[in-house]
C-alpha cells in the first residue's frame, strides 16, 4: 500500500483545517480529511467550566484510509501540523464544530492551542502522552446538551479534524525531477556494486570460466510499448528525463532484450515506489516518461508476477521508501524510536526487528500480535 504525505497548498483558496469534530468512531469522507482514528483521548480539564483537551493532529503518524477499492496510508509532517494550527485560527475557525462529522453543533470553542515542544509539556499533567510535534487543544464546551448528552455519557472519545489537504506528489513539481533523478542514481549504484560484485567472484574463483545470469525476455508488448512510447516522450523534451541508467532499460525492454533476476528485482522495486509520480494526463513530465522508459503499468504487474512465479518476494511486503516499509501488510520503520511511539500510540510495548530487503526495520509491539487491553 501507498504511503502518502498530506500538505497544505496555499495557493489553493480552500486549504487547510475548516472545523473540528467530537467523536466516538467518526467516518472517513472522500472529499475532506476526517481522521478520527488518530485521536489519542479527550480529558476532562475542569467539569465546571467544561474544558476539553485533546490531541488534534498528531505528526508523521500513518493512517489508514480507504477510498472506494483503493487502500493507503495518510500522514502529515511536523511541518504541515503546525501551519495547520496558525491557519485555523487565521481563518477564524475556533467556533466550528461538529459532531461525529454529521452535524454541525454551537456553542463549542477552540480557546486554546499549541504544538507539543519536548517532554514537559502540560499535557502530560493530564495523562496525554502525545508525539513532540503534536497539535494539542481546548475546547470550551457550553452546550448542555452535548455536554450531558455526549461528553458526560462518554459517547465522544476524541477530536477529529475536518478539512481539505494535498497529496504532496501531485503538487510539488518542482521537486518531482531532483527526486526521480535520486531514484535512478541508486540503480546506477546498485548496477555497478553488482557488476564490481561479479568481476570480484571471478577473480577469486580463478577458473576462467564464464558467470552464466539466468535471464527473461518472456514479458508482454505492453511493456515495451510502454518503454516505446517513453523513449518517444522524452525524446519531445530533449532528453531531459531519467538518467543514463533508466535510458538504457528502455532501450533493454523497446527491444525484448533478456533482463536478469537482479534486474527483474529493481524492476518491481523502482516501479513499485515510482509510480506515484505518473501522471498519466502530463505527457512532458519527468516522473510519468522515467516511469514509461522502466515499462509503466505493465511493467510493474509483469515483473510483480514474475518474482512470485520464481518465488522472489512476499507481496505483502515492500519497502516504501528509507523511513517506512510494510512487512506482512503491517508498518515498519528505519529507527527504534519512530517503533516505540507508534506502539504507545496504538497499546502495547516496546518494538521488534524484522530483516528485509538487507536492513533492519523496526515493527511497533515486542510481538507481531497485539496484547489485550
């Protein structure tokens, strides 16, 4: 699944967060951010003056959405987390307020807000143990109904947002070129380190004989149509896009040249990761022709059946990027840290260590199973 950063574009006229909601289990729209499951949990700071607190976005915190068939993960930077809060208030949003996102709701204000900076924050005074970097908030609640219907009953648990964010990939373009570009420098590495790999076992066996590379070239037209047609599109913009590396697969894949396992396995690995910078309406940009010249969409299925036919790899596990991997559909993170507190975030202990793809990744929970509340 597709892990993606949430950002505001300010220069969209409708951004950032419009309200914010009271909730138990609150729903999930397609056409606004309501991340209800993020909540950690409401503390009742004073039943007289009937104050809330709670955390109302917490940062670099996955979260699953579902829209329609298609499954992903959400999450917002410190960043993003903090401009976020300023323009709540800028746009003179503390009196919105909704309930369980269903129905708008008087008479509840946001009267207080800051952004976690270290361990002696005053939420901890009252037991919330949230993220440095978490967007924390008061809210003045002088509707008795909701109050004695709701809050009293502890029929809400938690604060949700509600407002509009945008996929980060699809609106930094200018960003888009230097990180492809990064992309395909580790295949360049990685071409070399094997190559250095495979003259150095040579030396060393002394025999002379030649090292044989089980190959393929079994892979479908559209899949060279696709380098084809990429080769075509930079070609329209001067070559501009991917670098030598990605430049020469295109040409393997136009001319159904064989391509060794090694190859097969960065295949699967770059168009798996790339493929959210195609775009296929944006016929000049960098990341929709990098993505054609490694064989586009059919590219990516053919070499994902591929090394399941040869036994290769766990479809269920991948690595996203140098921060994040999913390992038997759960997340996994570059650094103990990051482990720890996602496991307090979701209740339960400490981490454990899974190898993949040659390096340590870190899972929440001294389990894979999660212990009982």
């Amino acid at each position: 699944m597709n892990i993606v950063e949430l950002i505001l574009d300010e220069e969209n006229e409708i951004t950032g967060i419009d309200a914010v909601s009271i909730v138990e289990n609150g729903a999930i729209e397609s056409d606004f951010i309501s991340l209800s499951k993020q909540e950690v949990k409401l503390a009742k700071v004073d039943d007289e003056k009937r104050i809330l607190m709670g955390a109302a976005l917490i940062p670099n915190k996955p979260i699953f959405r579902k829209q329609g068939e298609e499954m992903f993960y959400v999450y917002f930077s410190k960043e993003t987390v903090r401009r976020a809060s300023e323009l709540f208030f800028m746009n003179g949003n503390q009196n919105n307020a909704t309930l369980e996102h269903q129905m708008s709701i008087n008479d509840l204000t946001v009267v207080e807000s800051w952004i976690v900076e270290g361990e002696q924050d005053k939420s901890r005074l009252y037991g919330l143990d949230v993220p440095v970097g978490t967007w924390m908030i008061s809210m003045k609640v002088e509707n008795d109904e909701v109050w004695n219907d709701y809050v009293k009953s502890g029929k809400v648990k938690g604060f949700s947002i509600e407002g509009y964010f945008a996929d980060k990939a699809k609106i930094k373009k200018d960003d888009l070129k230097a990180e492809m570009e990064a992309i395909e420098e580790q295949e360049a590495e990685y071409m070399l380190s094997n190559i250095k790999a495979l003259i150095k076992k040579d030396n060393r066996t002394k025999t002379g004989k030649k090292i044989v590379l089980e190959t393929f070239k079994d892979y479908p037209d559209a899949v060279s149509n696709n380098a084809k047609r990429g080769i075509e599109l930079n070609e329209k913009v001067n070559n501009k896009c991917a670098t030598q590396v990605g430049k020469i697969r295109a040409q393997q894949l136009a001319n159904k040249e064989n391509i060794s396992v090694q190859t097969l396995k960065r295949m699967y690995s770059y168009l798996s990761r790339a493929a959210e910078y195609y775009d296929e309406n944006d016929k000049e940009a960098c990341g929709t022709i990098s993505y054609l010249l490694w064989g586009g969409k059919a590219g990516l299925r053919w070499s994902e059946s591929k090394l399941k036919e040869l036994g290769e790899i766990n479809l269920s596990s991948m690595m996203v990027n140098d921060d994040f991997a999913i390992i038997d559909d759960r997340l996994a993170y570059s650094t103990q840290e990051k482990a720890e507190e996602m496991a307090a975030n979701i209740g339960c202990e400490g981490f454990h260590i899974h190898e993949f793809e040659n390096k340590e990744w870190y899972m929440p929970c001294k389990k894979h199973v999660l212990k009982n509340k």
